[in-house]
C-alpha cells in the first residue's frame, strides 16, 4: 500500500509526518548498474543489483546480478549475486547465499493466512542455490542444513531454533 500511486498514508505529509527512527547509517549508496523501481530504501542500504517494489531496511546488502521483488527485506539483510527474493519477508540479519531463490509467484501456496508470501526468520541462513518455495517459513535461526536437498517446499515449516545452545 505504501508504494501505491496514490497510497493512503502519505508519507511526506508535513501535516502529519512520519519518521523512522534514524540508526544514524550513512546515506543510501547505489552502484553502477543498479535499478531501483518503485521502492522505498533506508538509509545505510547499498544496492548494486536490482529492487522492484519493495521495501528495504537499514543496511541491507542488495549484490550486483540480485533481484528482489515485492518484497520487505528489514535491517542488515545480506543478498549475495545471483539471488533472487519475490513475494518474501525477510526478517533483520538473514543471509541468502548466490544464486539462491526465495519466495515467488504462486498464489494459494501454503498456509491460507499467508497468501503465498514466504516467510524468512530473523538470523536465518539460505545456503547458496537453495530454493524457497512461495509460502514457506523459515523460522528464527535456519541453518542451511535445515534444508534437506536445498529445497523447502510450499508450505513446508522450519521450526525456529533457541538462541540458547544451538550457535546462535
């Protein structure tokens, strides 16, 4: 809804203005070859690859040859060259190695609630060419030998691991 034409929570409003709490990062750095569509970026951000409306935290890495779709990456999320993020959440510090695929286009997939989006946990770790299908959940902590085969299918649930004992 924010990245609506004309969405309904305007965020520039000087009537009513909204302001994200400043973490005090350094400017928004985009490279050479970057494209960023119809999103919103946060400061501290370095975007190299390419942003379709999505919505992007603090710190996010976006690599050169990375897509990201439709997506909110929140704080410190790292995607490596090659990635690809679509219809996703991903939760702050997740890692998703190159040339691995989250999420997609695939409405009715997994749980009805989620409407398709996938769902990646804080601390998580896709290995590199691992697939996520459209409605799965990668819970707090995912190692990537939580993924048995590099493939976690529609639906499928990665339980999430305790911060406690587990090399978190």
């Amino acid at each position: 809804d924010l990245l609506a034409s004309e969405p309904h929570l305007v965020l520039d409003d000087r009537r009513w203005p909204i302001l994200p709490r400043d973490e005090e990062r350094p400017p928004v750095l985009v490279h050479d070859g970057a494209r960023i569509e119809g999103s919103l970026v946060a400061n501290g951000a370095r975007v190299s690859g390419t942003v379709r409306g999505s919505l992007l935290s603090a710190g996010v890495v976006v690599a050169a040859g990375a897509v990201i779709e439709d997506s909110i990456i929140l704080q410190d999320v790292v995607i490596a060259p090659g990635a690809h993020v679509r219809r996703s959440i991903l939760d702050k510090y997740v890692q998703v190695g190159e040339n691995a695929a989250v999420g997609g286009e695939a409405p009715g997939s997994g749980p009805e609630w989620l409407g398709g989006v996938t769902l990646v946990g804080k601390d998580a770790r896709i290995a590199a060419g691992a697939r996520i299908e459209p409605g799965a959940i990668v819970g707090v902590g995912a190692m990537p030998t939580d993924i048995a085969g590099g493939v976690l299918r529609a639906g499928s649930v990665i339980a999430n691991r305790t911060w406690y004992g587990e090399g978190l």
